[in-house]
C-alpha cells in the first residue's frame, strides 16, 4: 500500500499570484492590524504533496481575511517542492532534496550544509522567530481521520482545548531524525507563551481533507483572537461548526520497522483502538509486535516498505 494507489481529488490551486509577498519573502504575506496582539501564522505545503493547506490558504486570501487585531501571516512554505506537483504522479513532490519537516535542527540551521530546504528554513527562520501561534497544514498517506498534533507541553495542551478541532489530539514526538519546525526550540519551550500546531487533515489528496484544513485554519483563528468571530462562523462548513470536544491522546511509543519484512495484520488506516494490551498489530520479520496497553490507539500507520521507517505511534488517553 503507497500512496500512489490513492487517486488524487482535489485540484491544487494555481499559487503564483502570492509569489511576491509583502514582506520581502517569496510566498509570505502578512496583515498588520496595527492594534496590540499576537503573530498569527498558517502554514501550507511543508511537504509540496500535500495540497490541501495551499487550498485552505488560498481561501483565505480570496476570502479576504483579515486580523482585527495583532498581525497574521499566510506562507506556502516548500513553493519550490509544490511547484512539481503532477496528479498523475503527485508522491514524488513532497520536497526537492530533504524532508522540510526535519531540518529545524540549530546546528544545521547554522551550518555550512546547503540544501533547497535548508536555504528555505534559512530564509524562513526570522518570520517564524517573530511568530506567536503558529499552524502547519500537513495531510497523511492514508484515510485517517483528521488529528491535531503538539509536542504535549501544558501551554499546547491549553491551547489546543481552544482551537478544539480537529476531534483528536495527539501529544507527543514521533520522529527519530530531525526535529519539525513544531519541534524547532523557540515553539519547544516552556519558558515562553509560543504555540505551534500542526494538523493532519486528511488522505493527501482525498475530498473532504481540504475543508478539514479550512475548517481547522478557521478553528484556529478564532482560538487565537485575532480574527472577527464573524468571519469565521461565516466560512466554516457545516462539519466544522459546533464541534464536539476534541479527545486528548499521549503518544506513548513509535514502532520503527527492523526489518525489510514488515506487514501489518490488516490494512490500518489509523485511529483505530486496539481493546486488549498484548494484540499483535504487525510482524516485523520474526518478531511480533504488540500493543502495550488496553485502549491502545494507532496513529498514522505508514505501509510504505523497509527497514527503518517509522510505521506508527501507539497513544494511549491522556
């Protein structure tokens, strides 16, 4: 199962109108209000595969949103990964030489490595060191249902109890290399009031993943305050009004793959919950492997092959 077996739904928006920005960045645009309030920012294509975020944000700019006080930035982040985007063969754009989503990393931040993605991180870095709340849009590889994904400290967890949307959210690391820019130190701090969010809103390319995007970029907005409560009850589809109270889950262990032969027992989607501790979930060669607690949920299964990838996170209620 890859996600090239997935057919592609969506149509990804022609984005050159935003090339030139307005603050001197290809691709970033910000709104001053002029009035007392916090740097607002939402993110689109990390990963240039992953569409719906440039959908959502170009809602928004056609939607003409605008903060009514503080400041909001609207970036499409990997624009030269998203530029290679073909439905016939939509895998291959998710970036140009390495994983944006892995190089918030100081050392190579400041280092001499050159890369597309590091050059653009570079570029990028003094934006999202000015950012207060920040929201990444990312899609998965398989139909999930949507989540919302923090590191798990308490300043996340409280603000993520505001945004309450999408209906699941998952605390915690996942990653075994790199860190992502939820992870890059300013965000990762406790000692400051700096929030960054990132959402999973969907199968890559499948109906209904670009208005969970919306509907969360909306849901977001209105948690930080910066935007007329107006606006967004005016944009949010019907799904995304009135949401129920979003679940809270800790990501407790990643299952890593050892070995070239790993199968999960059945075609996992994610978010399913395993009742009993001790279920075989997968084999991995010889070895089996379970759950580790009773109510285990399985966030992201990942059935592309081989050694060394991460195949999913076990979560457990917080």
């Amino acid at each position: 199962m890859t996600e090239e077996v997935y057919p592609v739904e969506l149509i990804a928006p022609d984005i050159e109108a935003y090339r030139k920005g307005n603050i001197g960045i290809e691709f970033v645009t910000s709104f001053d209000s002029g009035k007392p309030g916090p740097h607002v920012m939402i993110n689109a294509v990390t990963h240039g595969n992953e569409i719906c975020g440039a959908i959502a944000l170009d809602y928004l700019f056609k939607a003409n949103v605008r903060p009514a006080q503080g400041k909001l930035t609207l970036g499409f982040i990997n624009h030269l990964a998203y530029s290679n985007f073909d439905p016939k063969n939509p895998g291959p754009s998710r970036f140009v030489d390495e994983d944006f989503n892995r190089v918030w990393v100081e050392e190579r931040l400041e280092g001499l490595e050159v890369t597309a993605e590091l050059r653009r991180a570079r570029e990028l870095r003094p934006v999202f060191d000015s950012v207060d709340l920040l929201l990444d849009i990312h899609s998965m590889g398989t139909y999930s249902k949507p989540l919302m994904i923090c590191n798990g400290l308490t300043k996340e967890r409280n603000f993520t109890k505001k945004v309450n949307f999408p209906a699941h959210i998952m605390c915690g690391s996942g990653h075994i290399i790199g860190k992502r820019l939820i992870e890059y130190t300013p965000f990762n701090d406790d000692l400051n009031n700096k929030v960054a969010l990132l959402v999973e809103a969907g199968q890559h390319w499948a109906k209904g993943t670009e208005i969970a995007s919306l509907d969360t970029a909306l849901h977001f907005l209105r948690a930080s305050g910066i935007v007329d409560p107006n606006f967004v009850e005016l944009h949010l589809s019907k799904e995304g009004k009135n949401p129920p109270v979003a679940e809270m889950w800790d990501v407790t262990d990643g299952v890593t793959a050892v070995t070239d032969n790993f199968k999960f027992i059945k075609p996992f989607v994610g978010m399913e919950i395993i009742p009993k501790a001790g279920t075989v979930i997968a084999n991995d060669g010889n070895l089996e492997i379970k759950t580790s607690y009773n109510d285990c949920l399985l966030m992201m299964p990942n059935h592309r092959p081989g050694a060394g990838v991460r195949k999913l996170r076990l979560c457990k209620r917080a």
